[in-house]
C-alpha cells in the first residue's frame, strides 16, 4: 500500500527489453536506500527493486502491466514519481493508494491560475470520479476539483509541481490513473445490484 506522496522524481537511464518484459534502471537519490524485493511505486505503477547499487535501481514491466499503464512510452531521460511503500503505523498524508493502474487518462488542458495550475485529464468511461474525492495521476495523491463524464480536473500547489513529474507533464501526454478504493468498491458495489 502506498499514500501518493512522492518521495522523489527518478530520471529512467536505461531500457532493456528481455522476452515481453521491459527492465527500467532508474537514477534517484532513493535507490540506496532500497532493498531487492521491495515494493516501489513508479508513476503509481507498484513495481519489484531486482537489482540496485548506490545511484539506481532496475524494476521489470511485465506485458499485462506495459499495456494497462503508461510504461510503455518511457524512455531514456523520462522523470518517474517515485514513492516507498507505507508501513502500518506510520502517518496517512494522502489517501490509501495500491499502486494498481486502473487505466491511463490523457492531459486535455493546462490553465496556470495564478499561483497554482489546473489540469484536465481524460479517464477511461467506465470509471468514476467524485468531486472532492481523491484520485491518484502519475502515483501523486490528489483531490478532485471538477468531474465530468469521461474527465476530470486537479489543481497543483507549487510544491506539488516543483517536486513530482507534473512539471514534465504537456497537452496530450498518457497519465496513469488509479481511482480511490473505497469509490471503487461502492461502483462495484452497485454495478452488481442492478
């Protein structure tokens, strides 16, 4: 389980493709600190520390995981959000996130509004967003301004933009999404009692 609060922003160095599978070595100021094993949500997407050495650790894409995220379209020198995963007793800041990609949403719009910035995101039509709930763009825990049929939009504080990939982010660009749990299971919830 994740938050959505980003540690660090990771610059991928190299793309190995190995059978189906892409492998990421990935810079960041985190990789030191990483065990082999280890859960680690990249861009949202929870994925496996094989390998690692003081400067960079290396995740492997299966081909379930490059079709249903955006993984697919990194490259060398692309910035990836990077977060650790919670540890029971420790402080919530986000929302309860799990690092699962419910699909991948496409940047629609861009307005700075005076201090902040508003983006507007695509999302698949089968999925649901609630004004004022939370939803998790690239692993960063946000809140729903405006939901609308097949969109959405968040607003961005500096910090958030200075410090995650959304700085990086332009007007047609792929995001994962991963919709809030609990607003996942109540549309479940009433999907089967029809």
């Amino acid at each position: 389980m994740f938050t959505g609060i980003i540690k660090d922003v990771g610059e991928i160095v190299a793309i190995e493709q190995e059978g189906g599978n892409l492998n990421f070595t990935i810079k960041s100021s985190l990789s030191a600190s990483l065990n082999i094993d280890q859960s680690v949500a990249h861009n949202g997407c929870c994925l496996t520390v094989i390998s690692k050495n003081e400067n960079e650790h290396r995740v492997t894409a299966i081909k379930e995981t490059l079709l249903k995220t955006n993984l697919s379209s990194w490259k060398i020198g692309s910035k990836v959000n990077l977060e650790l995963c919670m540890q029971m007793g420790g402080r919530l800041d986000g929302h309860l996130v799990q690092g699962h990609v419910d699909g991948v949403g496409t940047c629609l719009d861009i307005e700075q509004e005076d201090g902040s910035w508003r983006f507007t995101f695509s999302h698949p039509r089968e999925l649901v967003t609630v004004e004022k709930g939370s939803i998790t763009v690239n692993g960063t825990s946000l809140t729903v301004v405006d939901s609308m049929a097949g969109q959405f939009s968040v607003c961005i504080i500096p910090y958030t933009f200075e410090n995650t990939n959304f700085n990086q982010i332009n007007i047609g660009d792929k995001v994962n999404l991963e919709f809030d749990i609990i607003g996942k299971y109540v549309a479940k919830y009433l999907e089967l009692q029809k």
